[in-house]
C-alpha cells in the first residue's frame, strides 16, 4: 500500500494584510517595511517587547522578503494563513 501525504500540494495565496499563525500559535501580519521588503510583523498579544507593531529587522519574524513569493517560500512550511477579520476600536 503506498501513502500519499495530500497536505503538501495544498498551496495558500499570501498578500498583504493577512494574518498567519505558526505552529507554536505565535501570529503575525504580512506588511511591507521602510524598505518596501515583505516581513512577518509579530502582533502576538503575548508580546513583551517594547516595539509592538514595528517593522524593524529585529522585531519581526524571519527575515525580511523583496517579493511575496520569496516570502512564502521561506516560510510555508512553519506559517499558515488563518481566517482573521479587522476590527477597529475605539
């Protein structure tokens, strides 16, 4: 009997202003940096650092991508997209 793993051929398309999740539950939003490089920016509740939000080479997950497609390339394979809705507050 031979066993075919279907997940793998499972492709996501990435853009950005959407939201992953690793398989630790860390969470992280797809936006462009001061460089316009792609990077996985940490929005975590959990986060203790003093720069939430930021874009900063050292404050990001990963390093920073030219494209989206490099993007994903480096990091489907630990990240997955997740439902998400923005909510603004007050």
């Amino acid at each position: 009997m031979k066993i075919v793993d279907k997940t793998a051929a499972i492709e996501e398309h990435w853009d950005k202003g959407d939201v992953l999740k690793d398989k630790d539950g860390y969470k992280a939003l797809i936006v462009q940096n001061d460089s316009k490089k792609y990077c996985l920016m940490d929005i975590d509740s959990n986060n203790t650092s003093n720069e939430r939000y930021s874009t900063n080479d050292i404050d990001v997950y990963g390093n920073p991508c030219s494209s989206l497609e490099e993007l994903y390339l480096n990091y489907y394979a630990k990240w997955h997209k997740v439902p998400s809705t923005l909510i603004l507050g007050e």
